[in-house]
C-alpha cells in the first residue's frame, strides 16, 4: 500500500514539508509506502475548461499535471499539504488540483474513487480553516474518504524549525497518520474478504435550469 504526499508548496523542505514528514514517518511505521510529490515552484496554469483530456486522456498542457496523474493511479491514498497564503491554499495548488480532478474525471474515474484523502495546513497564525475546507472539497466530489485526526490537520510556525516546536500539531499529524495506515487495512480486509464496492448508478447531471 502507498500513499502520495503533495507538498503544495513553494519551499521544498519549509513549514509544510515539515508536517507532511511527520505523517509520512507515522505511515511508514504502519509499513505504508510514501512518497512526497513537490509541486514546485515553476507556474502552473489554471483548467482551460477546454475538454481536450477527454480525447487525450490527459490534460493538454503537459507539465507536472500529468506528472501526477500517472503516479496516482497505482497509489492508494492522498495527503495534500498547502501553506496558508490569504486564507487560503498556495495558487498554484489550486491551479493543479483544478486540472488534476478534472482531468481525471474525463479519462478515468477509478484514479480517486473510494481512495483515501487528508488536507494537511500550515499557518503563520490565521486562515488556515479556509484554506483546509477548501482542499477538503476536492475529495468530497470525488467520493473519496476524507481521513481526520483529533482535531483540524493544521500546524502553525513562520518556519520548519517552528512548527517543530507545535507539539499540538505534531502530534495530529502522527494521529493523522495512524489514522490513515488503520483505514488502508481496513480495505484491504474487505477486499480479502470480497466485500463488493458501493453500487454504482449512472450519474444524474442537472442545473438550476432544467
């Protein structure tokens, strides 16, 4: 079992990077495999709305959009990590998680279903509900477990030697953590055990016209 870690951040190893470790720590002592996928700091553009993935089966601007894409498909659960910048996640998180979910939606609904995800922030001192209930969106339309701890997943600190020093939020990233490993188990169980999937029924798209 894996999970892929986003750093939705600019800085390779700051705030968030720091919290995403302590997770990542957590999860590899439950014998779960990580990786941490950095966005980067090169711009990312936003959906084009364009639909080209459909016939493509992938985004049309190929950068660390499609990157992503195909690494997600043979990992089993999600943390994405974003530093609070004016109440709310990084831009260009945004931009990727926009092309990532839409792409995927377009060429293969499997890549997310019914596979787990946590939000993870990081704040100097305020913002930080706004930007997780943001990300948390992302995983609630596409019928992906959302993963919590004892409290929001957030840490504070102006750096990574600051949020060390968040014992509060450190120890919700290794709750976080055995949380996510103990729910990865329990699939696999009901998967040992043949337990089906949810029935699927086909998908009903309306709006406020019709």
């Amino acid at each position: 079992m894996k999970v892929l870690l986003i750093n939705g951040s600019p800085h390779k190893e700051g705030s968030t990077y720091t919290a995403l470790c302590e997770v990542s720590k957590t999860l590899n002592e439950e014998n779960i495999e990580t990786e941490i996928f950095q966005i980067g700091t090169e711009p990312i553009a936003s959906c084009r709305g364009c639909g080209a993935c459909s016939k493509l089966k992938q985004c049309v601007i190929d950068d660390k959009v499609n990157e992503f894409v195909k690494i997600a498909k043979d990992t089993d659960g999600f943390i994405i990590g974003s530093p609070v910048h004016y109440a709310a996640p990084y831009g260009n998180l945004i931009s990727f998680l926009n092309r990532v979910f839409y792409s995927a939606s377009r060429t293969d609904k499997n890549i997310f279903k019914l596979k787990p995800a946590a939000a993870v922030v990081c704040a100097r001192r305020a913002g930080s509900t706004s930007a997780f209930d943001q990300i948390n969106k992302f995983f609630t339309i596409n019928e992906m477990p959302i993963i919590s701890s004892r409290y929001w997943n957030m840490v504070f600190g102006l750096n990574a030697s600051d949020v060390v020093k968040d014992l509060e939020g450190m120890q919700i990233m290794r709750i976080l953590g055995r949380n996510f490993a103990y729910f990865l188990k329990c699939k696999e169980a009901a998967k040992a055990m043949n337990i089906p999937l949810p029935k699927q029924e086909e998908i009903e798209m309306t709006n406020f016209i019709r």
